[in-house]
C-alpha cells in the first residue's frame, strides 16, 4: 500500500506548487492570482456579473471562498457597468463550507 | 433582438454551445441561444468535467468515443486551452456481480474498439498508488478516458460560434412556445418573440418544461446531485476514479484541486439545487475508504448540480414526433459533457441534410414507445 512519501506528497499543500510569475498590476483576488486589468478586460468581453467573472477567471474560487476579493470584484464591477454595488452584491452567491474543513472531519468517527 | 432565426437553440449549456459552433462551422449562421441565466450556469457548470467511454450501452460508448476524438484536436480547433488530460478511468468494483458486469461491459466496449480492460486490484493499484485495495474485488481501465474544464469548452465553442455570427442572448427567459400545425411558429422570450426554422430544446434538466410549453411530454426527471472541490494539492493523479459499488467519481484538476461527488440513492427527482450536510458525509466517508490519504484535505465548496435523468439513461436526439421542427437535444442523464461534442455533430449534419444518423433514429424519442433497455453504469 501507499508509503508515507505518497501520503506526504498527496497533503502537500498549494502554498509550496509554484505557480505563475509575480505580477506588477494591482492583485484582485490573492488565493487565484487574478489582477485588476485581467478583471476589467473580462467585463469588457462580455462577463458582466459576478458568478460569470467567478467562472471565467476563478476569481473569489480559492481558500478564502471571496471573503477578501469579492467585495473588491463587486466595486470594479458597479464601477465598469454603471451598475449600483447593492445590486451587484446581491449577485453574489455564497457555497458552504465557510472554511475549509478536511475530509476526515466530515467522515467522523 | 433578431426577430426572426434560422435556429433557435434554447440553452447555453455544452450542447447549445458545441451545436451552435458546429451549425455556424456549417455555414448555418442566423442562429439565436437563448439562456436563461448565465452560459454554463446549469448542469455542464456545475459537472466534474469527466470523458469517458466505459459505458454498457453501444449508443453511449460510440457517442463518448467520438467525442473524445474530437475533444482531442478541439483546443486548437477553437484556440482555448480547454485542459483535457486523458489520464484514463479506473472503475472498481467490490462484489462477484459487479466484477461480471465489468467483464459483459469490457467485452462490449472491446468489440466496439474501445481499449478498455479488466484489472485485478493490485494492477488498479499500480495506476493509483494511494488506493486502498482491500475491498476492491476488480477494476477496469481506459487510458483514453478523461476530463476537461467544462467552462472552457463551452467558452470556446460560443466564443467561435459568435465570431461566425451566432447570437447568444443571455439572461432571456423563454416563457412559451407557440406550435400551429406540426411546427413551432414562435418561440416568446422575456425580451420578445422569435420566429423560428427550427427550435433546438438543449435546456438540461428543464428540458420537459420546455417541452411542455409545445404540449410535448418528455420521460425525462431532474435530480440532484452534489459535489464537492478541495483545496489545490501536488498532482498525484492523472487518472479519474469511479466505483460502480457506491457511485463515488473523483478526479485531480489541472489547478490540483480533488473534484468528485457521489449519488445518494434516495434522491428524489425535483429542483432541489440545495447542499447537504449528509452527501458530504457519505462521499468523505466512502472518499477515504478508497483513498485514505487524503484525510487531511479539506474541502473548499460543495455545490449541487441536476441531472436530466431518462428511464434508460441514455439522451433523447433529433426531432419530435408531430412537430417536426422541434428539435431534442437532451436527457443526457448525467453524461452530456461526455458525449456533446459528438452529439452536436449528428445534430448539426441533420440540421443541415435532413438525414439522420444511426444513433439519432436510436435514440429518437420514439423509443420509448418500446421495451427499454438502458445504460447501468450511471455513477455521481
């Protein structure tokens, strides 16, 4: 069966996969990576609501569930469209778990 | 809104989108797709992304193997990197039944030249070395099977699609259809009528509401089924693994995320699109039973998706009796990413010369007039 190498490899956590080169624009979403211009060049291109942004760059998709970067996305989203913030926060549909919780944990004893 | 269209496809779905490319690559370009939310918001959002051909019927093994043909050359056909990997399917089985199904299955699916096989535990094993074998009774392999990034493939296609002319109307609702005769003579959407050619019902599991509006019963019944993402991992699996045992099918992204979900088998049909405390439950429980080295993982998102479920599990293709310019596009009962590429070109040859292929008078919605005989590997 599995050696603990294995085990070791399959927890190891994103923090340590290296992953695109820094960039210099303003970052919107931190756990994706997906920065200022990439969301405004998205909205021009048509995804103009929040849960097409999500899907189009994955925005608001990493660990933090968008707690950081949706409120963020929502503002450059009124801003772009001409759209109210409440009308756009509104847009925002949220998926539990509110935090990340392992498999062992739901699988209890 | 164009008042008038060629083809008027109801749903922005991996089906409208791949049919709305192939009609448009054909040259059949005064093309409307109505969606009513967002392109990918139903069923094909909401998928694990999984290709496979491991199938007990002829019509969904041959579907599924042209499609994975075309999923093969389809990012450079629409210049989307649609992440296809095709790190094959392990499906294990842990009873004495269910191993012979498996053999019946891959002798089918060999016949048909499909290079699946039959696997002891331990080979099951080689290919993933996490598995915990100690139930698994055998497995079957094709190394051809896969999966790919559902927003990307329907991105591509419309993206194509739109460049050749087609309109895709998001956001618009189609609130009633119209037959005289035996045609559909207007489509009316929440943002006004459309006088149709024809009309494509590509609406998922909204599919015999949709119908019903042009007072066409469908078998077909939604059901939910959920699923589940974690957090980002080194890729330790290239391969995606399913169980006819308990209907568990998981998978590694490209972006290193575990994806998979499990059927729970008292699921009733409706449009529950809610997330339960018991699914993730049941798929960690069974989860780790196969692979106990991710106890550790945490999950990020559990969301639901609806299965368009048909008595035979297999989709309902081509036009409707009585009205023949209404066109089925639906029922794929868990399985349309799979087969829509393929799907999509039966449909669009039809479109365009009128004659349908083998697997369209198939799959008519005729059949089900007959004894049914369906598909049993239905898993998720």
């Amino acid at each position: 069966m599995e050696s603990e190498g294995d085990k070791e490899a399959a927890m190891t956590h994103a923090s340590r996969v290296t992953r695109q080169e820094p960039k210099d624009e303003p970052i919107v979403c931190r756990c994706e990576e997906v920065t200022l211009p990439e969301v405004v060049q998205a909205i021009r291109e048509g995804y103009d609501t929040v849960e097409e942004l999500k899907r189009h760059l994955r925005v608001g998709m990493g660990p933090c569930q968008g707690r950081t970067c949706l409120p963020l996305l929502a503002r450059v989203l009124a801003r772009e469209t001409g759209r109210s913030l409440a009308e756009v926060m509104e847009e925002i549909s949220t998926r539990p778990p509110l935090i990340p919780i392992p498999f062992e944990v739901w699988r209890g004893k | 809104m164009r008042r008038t269209a060629d083809v008027v496809i109801i749903g922005a779905g991996v089906t409208g989108a791949a049919l709305a490319y192939e009609l448009a690559r054909r040259g059949i370009r005064n093309v409307v797709v109505l969606e009513r939310r967002f392109p990918c918001s139903g069923a094909t959002g909401r998928c694990g992304g999984g290709i496979r051909q491991q199938f007990t019927t002829t019509h969904n093994i041959r579907l599924a193997m042209e499609s994975v043909e075309h999923y093969g050359t389809l990012a450079e056909e629409l210049g989307v990197d649609i992440e296809f990997i095709q790190g094959g399917y392990l499906i294990l089985a842990e009873t004495e039944e269910e191993r012979e199904a498996q053999r019946k299955a891959v002798a089918l699916q060999n016949d048909l030249g499909l290079p699946s096989r039959l696997l002891t535990p331990e080979e099951a094993a080689e290919i993933l070395p996490l598995l915990d074998i100690t139930t698994i009774k055998s497995a079957t392999y094709c190394p051809t099977d896969g999966h790919a990034n559902p927003f990307r493939v329907v991105e591509g296609y419309l993206r194509r699609a739109r460049e050749l002319g087609v309109v895709l109307e998001k956001f618009t609702e189609v609130v009633d259809l119209e037959p005289r005769g035996e045609r559909i003579v207007e489509v009316r959407t929440s943002r006004g009528p459309i006088s149709p050619g024809l009309v494509v019902n590509a609406a998922g599991a909204w599919s015999g509401e949709i119908s019903r509006m042009a007072g066409v019963e469908l078998p077909n019944k939604p059901v939910r089924h959920e699923i589940a993402i974690t957090e980002p991992v080194e890729f330790f699996m290239e391969v995606m693994v399913i169980s006819i045992h308990n209907g568990i099918y998981f998978s590694q992204t490209m972006e290193g995320q575990i994806i998979g979900g499990i059927g729970l088998p008292d699921e009733r049909p409706g449009y529950n699109l809610s997330s339960s405390l018991r699914f993730l439950r049941t798929y960690s429980r069974e989860l780790l039973r196969y692979v106990p080295a991710l106890g550790q993982l945490s999950v990020l998102r559990q969301w639901a998706g609806l299965y368009d479920v048909t008595p035979d599990a297999q989709p309902i293709l081509g036009p409707t009796p009585g009205l023949e310019n209404f066109i089925q596009a639906n029922g794929y009962s868990g399985h349309g990413f799979m087969i829509a590429p393929a799907v999509a070109r039966h449909l669009a040859d039809y479109i365009e010369k009128g004659v349908k292929s083998e697997i369209l008078e198939k799959l008519s919605l005729e059949r089900f007039k007959e004894e049914i005989r369906g598909e049993a590997f239905v898993v998720g």
